[in-house]
C-alpha cells in the first residue's frame, strides 16, 4: 500500500508549471554552456561543470511527472473536500511501481483470452473474467490502467468484449445492449471499460487507442464501455460521433437502438458534453435530430427523453453563451437543410409513410430555446429582403445561415402545434419590444423614419420566416387561416402608442375592434381560397390582403385625425406591407393549395 496524501490541486498545478518553465531555461541554456565549456578547456574554473545542470533538469523533470501522477490518481479517487484539497492513500509508491504492476497484471487476462479462443467454454470464460477482477481495486492508478491496456492491446481488450457480446442477440454489435445485460457486463468486464476511462482522462492512452480503435470497434462495443464507466466529456463525444456517423440503413430498423439509449443518459449527466458535441460537430447535430434516427429506436418514450436531454443542453444560460450559439448554427443548418427529412425529404430508404411531427417533444423543446435568437433570425431575413439597410446585417456566426434553411427550420418545428404557438406568441412579443409606434414613416426627422423602416423590416423578417416555414405545419385550415391572419396584422402597431391617442379608453377600443374586424376579413379570404370558394390566385389574395390593410391603416389615421396622406405616402405603406410580406404570403397560400 502506498502512503496517505493530500494535495493542494491549485497550488501543485502552479508548482508544476513553475518546474517546466524551469527545465525550459535550463534546456535553453545548457547548449550555450556546454560549448562554452568546451572551448575553455583546462582553463574552466568552474567545479563541477554542467552535470548539477544536468541534475537540477532531471530532478525537475522527475519531481513534476510525480507529482502530475499524485493529482492524476486523486483526481479519478475522490473529488475534492471543502477546502480545495484532495486526499486519499495510493495503492502504489510511485509511477513505476504501478506501470510494472498492469503489465504484469495484464498477463494473465491475456493468457485466459487465448485458452477461451480454443475452449470457447464457460469456464474458460469464468477464467478470464477472474483475471480482470484482479485489477479491480488498482485502476483508480491511471498510470497502472494506461500500462494494463497497453500490455493488452487494442486487438486484444476489443476481442474481450467482443466474446462477452457474441451471444447476446445478432445487433448487440450495431445497436448495443439493454440496461440489465449491460450491468451483468458491468461484472464481468467493468474493470477494463473503468480502466480505458480512466487512462483516458488523464491523457495516458497511446495513440494507437484513438482514431484507429475508435474506427476499427463496432458502435456497440463502444457504448458498452461508456455504460461500464465514468467517461469523460472527450471520450463520449468520440463514441457519439462514432456511433452517430453510422446510416441509417445499416441499423436494423426492427431491434431497439440501444448505443442512442446510452448516448442520451450519459448526456443527462454531462449536459456540457452534449452542447460540445453540437457545436463542434455539424454532421453529428444532424444525425443526433434526423427523425430517422430518433423516432425508429424502437425504444418507449425515447423522444421525450432526448428532449430533455436537449433541453439541458439548449436552454437560455447553459454553458457557455457563444458555444451554444454555435450549437444553434448547427441545428438550424441540419434540420434546416435543403431536402430535409422533416419536410419529407430523404428520411429512410424505401420509406413510404413520412414522418409526422404532432406531439413532438423534440419539437417543442427547440421552439421554446430558439426563442432568444429570433431577432438573430430577423436579421438573417432582412439582409435578404432588404440588402442595402446593412445596419440590420446579422452578426458573426449568424451572417452565415441563409433566411431559406433558416424558414425550412421554422417549417420543421411548426409541424407541431403547441411549439407552432410559442413561436408565434415570441415572434407577437419581439414586435411589441420594439415599441415600433415610437417612430412614424412621415416624420420629418430622419432619425424617426429610419427607425420606423429598420423596425418594421426586423419585425416583418421575423414574420417572413414563420410565414415560409408554416405551410408545412399539420393544422386544420380553420387553424391555419387564423394563424396567416395574426401574422399579417404585424404593421398594424406601425401606428400606436405616439401617433394614436390610446390613451383614451374609448379610442383604443376602437383601434382593437379594427384590427378584430380586419383580422376577422383576412381570415375569411385565406378560408375562402382554401375551399375553393374563390376562382383567384394565389397572387391575387394576397394582392387583396395587401388592400385591405393598406386601406384600414389608412382610414384608421384619418379617423384618428392625424396628417392627411400624401399619394406618395399611401404608396410608401402598401408598400411596405408588400414588400415585407408578400412574397412570403403567395409562398404559403400555394403551398397550402386552394
């Protein structure tokens, strides 16, 4: 038994970069000295020449990597007390000591291994699993579980499980085991998936146990190993990326996925490690969202799980604000994407029923957390539909999504209802932010007109994206005609609060059972192009919705005694209903059909 130690984790940390720095000057210098030395000869007065330079270096170097091997073994003991300090007794005396033992540790699981490939028999198979437990009470060392592994090796500790897995169903390899199998394994070869854990977490794993195992090791293999262990953030998102890179058509759509059910509750406890994940990794953010991937696990209430795995991971606050921006790029961008699966694009091969997305957590959760982006979103709208008001340009990273995959993300989500509803409730609540009645389009002050303009621009952006995106959405057209209808009555608030008396009770009355009377006339041509009621286009409804808000907006400021309308200013307005709105409305009510 090694002694009893307690460390300072800060202070050993500075200790040790304070010794590198030292063994860099003394690194630096000593070419400089030795030369030096070299060429004065016999005349060198100085006793003992380079070797107590030589000394100082070693005895640096030696100091450091011990006492790096103490804070790694702490580290993976016991977190640390109140005070900062962690404690504990080493199993070995030093990191020689316990590299020596998992080589020698790591013969006999070794030699078991090989009597178990020519008896294939239950006790053979019993040997070998008393070997690994051998090692059970050591692995806390990383330095003993780094030279266990490496005496073994990646063929050989990836052959251990992969007999362990061998009879436990045709897709245990591709799709991985249940919980209750997975604990029985956790008796039998837990000790090497803690060893392979924790090796890695100190940084001890050589290289031939990155990229190329990863690769070369079945998907369920490696989930086995995150559910035996305590992994780390990194060695996670290595097995989530490998596991997620898999086709779809390579799972067998009829066994549960159980490597996802892995994935989603080690991500319930390392939420951080998710947001990484997904901001790191684009084509693992579309493939962790792809319906494919998430609504066939065969697996009882997956989605709702994944989305509170996603939730943690997504929500206002969580880690760090610019990373889970980045998050965000990458969801937009795949779920997004030309030809996306949730808008029935390419989903599963030979699938003939698309999917459809009523009642989606998954859904719901990324409509209530995109929600602080939206003026983002706006922006990336408005710099399409109005390029020279380059003061409303989006900012990094947001200036490289395009306003398309942005309003086929919206389209997606709005599949569902109740997440169709939060955005339109958000999308409601960041006009009304914007007080947009604080600015007039005629005012003679610049600033006023230019602050009406940049105002309504955002707002209608915003509408723009909604409005593209929610022909996709499964209402009824009763519900689809009404939401058109709330959405189009945006530039109606152009108008309040300065410019409307609305102080007067009687007055702001008024306005509002105008804005219900024309909400109540949009809605009736949407339905009435819906059913057909009506020989006109497309094109022309929304012509006509333009009319009939122009003409209240209109009447509204005449009744309301404010400056009469020039020709000039009637045509700035339709206008600017056209413009921000129109195009984006004739997409939808096509899309929908009459």
């Amino acid at each position: 038994m090694g002694e009893f130690v307690g460390i300072d984790p800060s202070g050993a940390e500075q200790l040790m970069r304070q010794m590198a720095m030292g063994k860099d000057v003394l690194g630096r210098t000593r070419p400089g000295l030795e030369a030096a030395i070299a060429e004065a000869g016999a005349s060198w007065t100085g006793p003992q020449g380079v070797a107590a330079m030589h000394r100082s270096w070693a005895f640096f170097d030696d100091t450091q990597r011990d006492l790096k091997w103490r804070m790694d073994t702490l580290k993976q003991m016991v977190p640390s007390s109140g005070n900062g300090l962690l404690s504990g007794s080493l199993t070995f005396n030093n990191e020689a000591d316990a590299a020596r033992q998992g080589k020698a540790d790591a013969a006999p699981i070794a030699a078991a291994l090989k009597r178990h490939d020519v008896e294939n028999s239950v006790k053979s198979w019993h040997d070998v699993t008393a070997a690994v437990a051998a090692a059970k009470d050591k692995l806390n060392d990383p330095a003993y579980a780094a030279s266990l592994l490496a005496a073994l090796g990646p063929d050989r500790f990836r052959a251990l499980f992969r007999h362990w897995m061998k009879d436990k169903g045709p897709a245990a390899m591709d799709m991985g085991l249940p919980p209750s199998v997975l604990q029985q394994g956790r008796e039998d070869l837990g000790p090497l998936a803690e060893a392979y854990a924790n090796a890695e977490r100190a940084g001890r794993l050589g290289e031939e146990w990155r990229g190329k195992f990863m690769d070369g090791t079945d998907p369920g293999v490696l989930t086995a190993l995150v559910a035996m262990s305590k992994p780390s953030s990194m060695l996670l998102n290595q097995v989530a990326r490998r596991v997620l890179s898999r086709p779809l058509s390579a799972d067998a759509p009829t066994s549960p996925n159980w490597s996802l059910n892995v994935l989603v509750e080690a991500y319930d406890a390392d939420p951080h490690a998710l947001q990484t994940l997904l901001a790191e990794d684009k084509d693992a953010a579309a493939s962790l969202l792809h319906p494919g991937r998430f609504r066939q696990t065969r697996l009882p209430d997956f989605e709702k799980r994944l989305a509170g795995v996603l939730d943690k991971a997504l929500r206002p606050g969580a880690g760090d604000d610019r990373v889970r921006e980045r998050v965000w790029l990458n969801i937009i961008s795949g779920v997004g994407a030309d030809g996306t699966p949730w808008l029935g694009g390419q989903w599963i091969q030979s699938a003939l029923v698309l999917p459809k997305f009523k009642d989606s957590p998954v859904s719901q959760v990324l409509a209530k957390n995109v929600v602080p982006y939206l003026d983002k979103l706006a922006r990336v709208q408005a710099k399409e539909s109005s390029p020279k008001l380059t003061s409303l340009s989006p900012p990094s990273p947001w200036d490289k999504l395009n306003s398309g995959t942005a309003s086929r993300f919206f389209g997606a989500v709005m599949q569902d209802k109740k997440a169709a509803d939060t955005l339109l409730k958000a999308w409601q609540e960041y006009t009304r932010s914007m007080d947009i009645g604080r600015f007039h389009p005629f005012d003679s002050n610049e600033k006023m007109r230019a602050g009406f303009v940049a105002h309504s621009a955002l707002s209608g952006g915003a509408a723009n994206l909604l409005l593209d995106g929610s022909a996709h959405a499964e209402w009824s057209d009763d519900e689809y005609a009404d939401w058109i209808a709330g959405v189009m009555l945006m530039p109606v608030d152009w108008l309040s609060n300065k410019y409307w008396p609305i102080d007067n009770p009687s007055t702001a009355t008024a306005r509002d059972r105008g804005q219900d009377d024309t909400k109540d006339a949009l809605k009736e041509m949407i339905t009435n192009y819906f059913d057909g009621k009506t020989p006109d286009t497309a094109e022309a409804v929304a012509e006509r919705i333009v009319t009939v808000q122009t003409t209240w907006v209109i009447e509204s400021l005449r009744q309301h005694k404010q400056a009469p309308l020039t020709d000039t200013d009637q045509d700035m307005v339709e206008k600017a209903f056209q413009g921000r709105l129109h195009d984006a409305l004739v997409d939808a009510l096509k899309r929908r059909g009459g």
